[in-house]
C-alpha cells in the first residue's frame, strides 16, 4: 500500500493540532494512560501509524512491552488498574460508535468519573477524538507506520 500525500501537512493545521495536545497535557492525566488511550483507539480503528506511534509514544514515557502487548485484551489481563480499565472502556465506546452500537453508556461515564475529575475526563475525552481524528485521515490518505516528516 502506497500513501496518497507527499507532502507535509498544512502549518496552521500542525499549529492547531499542537494546540489541542497542549490542552490534553494540561488535563492532569499521566502521558503513560494516554498512550494506552491512543492506543486503543488506534487498534479498534486499525491505523498501522498511530499503533506504530503510540507504542513509541507509551513506551518513551516507561510503558512495559507486557501491558502494550496486552492493551487489546485489557479486560482478560491483569495488568491494568481499575482506573485504566476505566478510560479504556471510555475509549472504546467512543470510538465504536458507528452501527448502532450505544456509545458511552451512563454506566461506562460512570466508571471513568469514579476515578477522574472533570478536568481530566475532558483531557481523555479530547484524546480519543484527537486519535479518532488522526486514525480517519491516516486511513483516507494511506499514511504508513513509522514515517517521519
């Protein structure tokens, strides 16, 4: 598979995108569990760059090879906190929203708040849209995992 771009992406598009990451790091949740986020996201939506980057990403921030390795069958393993367990599930309702499935139910809203204040669920929120974002265009366009600009 051939990428369909060539060229880099627009600079105010990169600046606006640099922004929004920006305000999820200052959401207060620790870069290790939005890695897993992005993650996820990138698994369920099948984008071979942003696994490629988010394992780079997790992995630079201290993540083991045994939790990357298992973050697809998180619910079956043992290596995650109830807290983690929590945004992974909000992040595969968020981003399984296409044929009817129910999206964030008040259960898993529920679960994600028992263990993150506000400022924090809208940290996690913003980066599983921002993964959602990437993964649609890196599949339109073709993007290939660990290409560097």
């Amino acid at each position: 598979m051939e990428a369909r771009m060539k060229s880099r992406p627009n600079a105010d598009v990169t600046t606006a995108v640099q922004h929004l990451y920006k305000a999820i790091h200052a959401g207060g949740v620790e870069p290790r569990l939005l890695g897993l986020v992005h993650l996820r996201a990138s698994q369920i939506n099948g984008c071979s760059p942003c696994v490629f980057a988010g394992v780079v990403s997790a992995k630079k921030h201290g993540e083991t090879d045994e939790r990357l390795h298992n973050v697809a069958a998180w619910r079956e393993t043992p290596f995650f906190t109830e807290a983690e367990r929590a945004a992974l599930a909000l992040t595969e309702a968020a981003t399984r929203i296409q044929d009817g499935a129910p999206g964030v139910t008040d259960e898993i809203w529920d679960a994600a708040a028992a263990h993150f204040d506000d400022t924090q669920l809208s940290a996690l929120t913003l980066e599983i849209a921002l993964t959602n974002f990437f993964n649609r265009i890196n599949r339109t366009v073709r993007e290939q995992a660990g290409k560097s600009w």
